[in-house]
C-alpha cells in the first residue's frame, strides 16, 4: 500500500511556499490586480534567484501562488492581469478560471 505522506522534500517546499504566500499577500491586499500582478513578477524572480534547485522552484512557485490567491479569497477572474495571476497556480480551479476567461476574451486582447 503507498504511503499518503509527501516526503520530507516536498513537506519541506509546501512549508515554504505557505510562509512566503502569508509573507507576500500582506503587500497585495490593498493593490489592484495590475500591481498584484508586478509584485508576482518580483517575487518570481526573488524565488528564481533564491531557490538553487530549479525542480524544487517549479514545485514551490505554482505553490505559493496558489496559497496567495487563497488568502486573497479567490474571486471570479474579472481581468487579464488577474488572469494570468490564476494561470501560475498550482490549484486547477485557478487555471480552468483564467482559461476560461481568455477564452471568452481572446478577441478583445
């Protein structure tokens, strides 16, 4: 029978992808998606430079992403900046959400 417990090494990166989605979500409570979206960008590239595995930052980034928009009460995708934030999740519901909304905009983008 297979074990439920994810190992100590992906424990260890859903610890961190937690700790740095509480971290990062205080700064984006007050800022609208456009600004949610750059600050994302900066904090993809302080996991990226930060992170020496890169395996270990395509498990912990998609991760932290969605824990922010968790924390962020995952409203319905209402913009494109907003969309692409849902696309980098980890969760599938994020990302059914943002295709589903460039689907439905693809001619006005």
């Amino acid at each position: 029978m297979a074990s439920e417990d994810p190992g100590p090494g992906l424990k260890a990166n859903r610890e961190l992808a937690i700790e740095l989605a509480e971290m990062w979500v205080k700064q984006l409570l007050d800022k609208n998606w456009n600004e949610r979206l750059h600050l994302i960008a900066d904090l993809h590239e302080y996991m990226h430079d930060s992170i020496r595995d890169f395996a270990d930052f395509c498990e912990i980034f998609p991760d932290t992403v969605a824990e922010i928009v968790y924390r962020l009460n995952g409203p319905e995708v209402a913009c494109v900046e907003q969309a692409h934030l849902y696309a980098s999740s980890r969760d599938p519901a994020h990302r059914d959400a943002a295709g589903s909304w460039f689907r439905q905009h693809r001619t006005k983008l």
